[in-house]
C-alpha cells in the first residue's frame, strides 16, 4: 500500500489508458497501478493464491476487487484527468472508500458491495426477532444435558463477538445489549453448502446476526441454538476494537458507543442511570408532585451564580442565553397555583471543567408550596436513598474502587458560621467585617474574589476547611445572605438566610432553601446583584422584572431543593462526571 501510495505521490499524472485497481486477498489490500482491469483480476487471483488459505472469511477475490474498482471509479476517474491521489480522494467525502480508509474497512465495504450486487440486503428493514437473548438463557440454563436436543425453536439476534470456522460448522457468539451472550451454531449440513459458504464469506466480527434455530446443549454442553436460517441484520464496515483489553480514556470518551461495545462497566453506568431518575420520578408521583418543562432558552439568565452561555436568535434579532437553572419559572409555577412542581433537564454553564463539573448537564430542580427547607431536606435524603435502593439494591453502595458507601441511617447537620468558627478558633457572625475576613483569607493563602462581600469571604474560607473533607452525608445549613439572593432570610439569625448544602464524599451533592417570596426584599437583592455584575461579577444575576412582577401576584411560601443527576450518579458509583454522562461534550481534535 504504501509503495503504490508513493509512486502515486511521484506521478501526480496517470496515463490515459492507465486506471486504480485494488488487488485484495483474505489478510491485505495493495493499492496498485494497473494497465487494465485485466491486468488487475490476474493481479488479484495471484495475490489470492500467494496468500494464506485456511481464512474463516474466505472470498472470491476477483470477484471483490471487481466490486472495489467499481465503487472507486469516481476516484479513478479523477486521477485520470489529472488529479494528484488526495484531490482524487475529497478528504470531505463522507464515504467509506477503500483508498480512505484501512484494510479492514474496505475489506467490509467490498463485502457490503458483494451482498447487494447477489441481491442480499445488509441492512434489512425486519427480521423475525420473536425472543431474546436473556428470555432464552432464563428459560434453558442449566436444564439441558451435553449433546440435547429441544424442539424448541428461537429467532434472536445479537452482536457478533466471537467467530470460529471448523470447517462445515460455525461457531458464532451474539451479545445482546444487556451483556447477554448465547451460542449460536451455523451447520453445513443443516442450512446447504451455498448458505454456509455465505456465512463464511459475509459474517464478521461486529456485525449484527440474526439466527433462528433450534435450542441445544452443545458436546461440550454450551446452550446454543442450532441456526435452520441465519441473516445479517445490520452490516459493521468499522472493526470492534480489541475486547479482552482495556479502552483509552480518549477512546472511551470520544467514542462512547465504542465503549458501551467493549465495556459492560459502561452500559451499566447507562443503565444504573436509568433506573435512578425513574425512581425520582416515582418518589416524587408518590407525593402529589407534578413533572413540567421550562425554557432552555431565557432572555434573563437568572436562577444560579454561573456564568451562562449566549446565542442569538434571528427571527427577533434578540441575543439569548442558554439556561443555567429553571428556577424562575418553576416559581412562576407556584405563582400560578401548582403547588408542588419539579423538572428533570438539561442546564447549561460557561464554567470550567472537572471531575464534578460539566458546561452542558442534566439537573433535578423542586418546589413544594407551603414547604421549607427542613421539609424539602427530608424529601431530598428521601429521593437519594430510594435512588440508590432502586438503581443498586440497598442503600449501602459499592463504589468503582471497591469502597462501600452508605446513605442509610441519619445524616449530619451543621452551620456553615458554626462549622467555621469551630475552625479558625475563634467566633465568625454575620457581623464580622470583610476587612478581618480578607486578613484571615490572606493569612491562610485562600483564593479571593475581584469583586467580595462578607459572603463571599465565609463561604470561602468554609470551603477551605470543610469542602473535600465532609464524607459522610452532611447538611450544610444557614448560610451568608449574599451568597443567595433568591432564598428567604432566616427566621431567627439575622445576615444569614435558611440554605443547606448537602455534601458526599467531599463535594457538594445537592442544594435547598426556604423559598424567598417578598417581591420587594426579591429587587433590593438583584439590585445587589447587578451591582456585582457591574463591578465585574461575571456569575451575578441580573434583574428579572417579570419574575418580580409575578412575585407580585404572590406566590405561597416554599421549600426548594436542586440536585444533579451527574452528580448523583457520582455520588452512588465514585465515577467521575465525564462517566456518568452517555455522550460527554470533549474538545474536538486540532
């Protein structure tokens, strides 16, 4: 391949009569420069018996490299007029191609070509699948002898994982989504000599099979079904990677279908994921709440301190933000009389990237009328442990590194101004100066804000001593007003308002608050805010008229909670976030 690539990369012009030829074999494809298409089928029959014989998926390789040349024509063509290989191959064909692509692919693409031209879809739109591969391994494990026949008939499919010839008896393993594998066994004598000749000339490691057959025990007893007919349902023009070795990082994150292939580990996160936001959903059916759907797309970022991401709309020439949290319009809700509302979607922030945080993540927001922030704490630790009962049995989980967690039992409560005094030795109140803050900062080397308030300060110096070491389930309660300028100031400690924070195994879980509900303490606080965001505060809110204005109808007191589904899925399994996450946003390779 590569000497006939570089004679092209010395000749840029080919002769008139000369033409692209793909001469293959069952191990190697050369790219050659041929006088004729005669001259290429000798090329091909001698490379063909030059090569190893005894190939599971022998082919006619004449009969291929017609098929290879006819799909390149166009390639050909354009080599022939004149133009140099990498013009001729368009790098933006999306095609699969056998001079773009390697050996194994264009061998599948000829397969593909050879199906089609005999009048075999590869990709068939119905196949008869009455039963699966799990249904049948239930019904017959165990129950069979070595050697025993049922008269038991199946039609199942499934991915082909391994492949073996033995001459007039195929060997085939189907693995369905679900991990289930089965034998399926492909027999001369059974199905004819042309349809095992297909078999082995068409089937490849990848592919989708469909086999019905009857159910037997093997000789050596492996259940099987014994194939009476046999289709491909969908043929693989990519090779699976290695499965006995472990994918890349890369590879598993920017091809995460790859990874749900080679990796049982990540079609159960899948799955486990799953089964986790049905029983929030369940839990919150079971106490009266109702599911909605808010904006993705808001005129007025608002809801959270993040930075948000922008666009903008053409149809109004307006610029728009993608959301950063729903909690403006699911109190819009309450406004308008649902008393106990909640979503599951997706939020959006321009903010970095780690092991916990995500730009683009799905996140659990709640409101309950008439609740507050000790009810909705219990609702909270309700949801979690049933989650974790539901996704993983008990609420005693076993993490990725082998540590057991548990989210049974009671749960921790402390204040974030007690918590920090405890710390620093000596008495912080929500009357302590930012001056003596900012000194206590700087004597410990924590990180401080361009634009800070008191708030901003505790919350700081808080983090520095408590935020990766709270391991076990922990309330984090009463924080500084600033930090939270949608929440209800506390009922019995002036400066601070009724938050709590959960934190798991060292990092922050879940959020809730006793709603704030005054319209008119609602503007003083986003004023506060936009005084922030024009100081340089990049993550401060700015002023929602219209949710003051629906404050103003009145909206019922309230317990509020937010939790991400990310991080909940973080927290039963110690992945990473980038895991938990079917399809994770990765930057594009340069």
């Amino acid at each position: 391949m590569n000497a006939a690539h570089n004679y092209f990369l010395k000749n840029e012009r080919v002769k008139k009569n000369g033409c692209i030829a793909l001469v293959c074999s069952p191990y190697w494809l050369q790219l050659a420069i041929m006088t004729d298409t005669n001259t290429a089928m000798s090329a091909a029959q001698n490379a063909a018996e030059n090569d190893a014989t005894d190939n599971a998926n022998e082919i006619d390789t004449v009969e291929h490299a017609e098929m290879l040349l006819a799909q390149d024509e166009a390639i050909a063509k354009r080599v022939n007029e004149g133009a140099t290989l990498d013009e001729a191959i368009d790098p933006s064909n999306k095609e699969f191609g056998p001079l773009a692509h390697p050996e194994q692919v264009q061998m599948r693409v000829a397969k593909r070509a050879m199906m089609l031209k005999e009048g075999v879809q590869p990709y068939p739109v119905h196949l008869n699948v009455t039963d699966t591969i799990e249904k049948v391994r239930a019904d017959f494990d165990g129950k069979l002898q070595a050697g025993e026949e049922t008269d038991t008939e199946v039609g199942i499919a499934g991915r082909v994982l391994f492949l073996r010839n033995a001459g007039g008896l195929c060997f085939v393993q189907l693995s369905a989504g679900d991990g289930t594998t089965i034998q399926a066994m492909v027999s001369k004598k059974e199905i004819g000599e042309e349809s095992i000749k297909n078999f082995k000339q068409m089937v490849d490691l990848g592919d989708h099979l469909y086999v019905r057959g009857r159910v037997i025990a093997s000789k050596t007893g492996e259940l099987s079904v014994f194939a009476t007919e046999w289709a491909i349902a969908a043929k693989a023009l990519q090779p699976l990677p290695a499965l006995h070795k472990e994918l890349s990082d890369d590879t598993r994150t920017r091809k995460p279908y790859i990874g749900m292939i080679a990796d049982e580990k990540i079609r159960d996160m899948v799955r486990r994921r799953s089964h986790a936001v049905a029983s929030l959903r369940r839990t919150f059916d079971s106490h009266d709440f109702l599911e909605v759907e808010t904006p993705m797309l808001q005129t007025v970022h608002g809801g959270a301190a993040a930075r948000p991401f922008t666009t903008h709309m053409n149809a109004f020439d307006i610029d728009l933000y993608l959301r950063i949290a729903p909690e403006l319009f699911l109190k819009r809700c309450l406004v308008g009389g649902i008393d106990r509302v909640f979503e599951i979607n997706r939020d959006f922030r321009n903010e970095g990237v780690d092991a916990t945080h995500a730009p683009e993540f799905t996140m659990l927001e709640a409101y309950q009328a008439y609740g507050t922030y000790d009810t909705i704490g219990a609702l909270t630790k309700e949801l979690i442990q049933k989650a974790a009962v539901d996704a993983f049995g008990s609420t005693k989980v076993t993490l990725l590194n082998g540590e057991e967690y548990d989210f049974g039992g009671e749960w921790k409560q402390i204040t974030m101004y007690g918590s920090l005094s405890e710390a620093l030795g000596e008495e912080i109140t929500p009357e302590t100066s930012v001056e003596h803050l900012g000194a206590i900062a700087d004597k410990l080397g924590v990180e401080r804000d361009e634009v800070e308030n008191h708030g901003k300060l505790v919350e700081h110096l808080w983090e520095h001593f408590y935020e990766d070491k709270l391991y076990a389930p922990t309330f984090v309660r009463d924080f500084p007003v600033e930090t939270s300028p949608l929440v209800k100031g506390h009922r019995t400690k002036p400066g601070m308002v009724e938050k709590w924070d959960l934190y798991v195994r060292g990092f922050e879980l879940a959020t809730g608050y006793s709603e704030l509900n005054d319209p008119v303490v609602q503007r003083e606080r986003f004023v506060a805010q936009a005084k922030d965001a024009l100081a340089g505060d990049v993550e401060a809110m700015d002023i929602d008229e219209d949710f003051i204005e629906a404050l103003g109808v009145g909206m019922p007191p309230a317990g509020g909670m937010g939790m991400g589904i990310d991080r909940l899925l973080i927290a039963l399994t110690g992945a990473t976030i980038r895991e938990t996450i079917t399809f994770p946003l990765v930057k594009p390779l340069r």
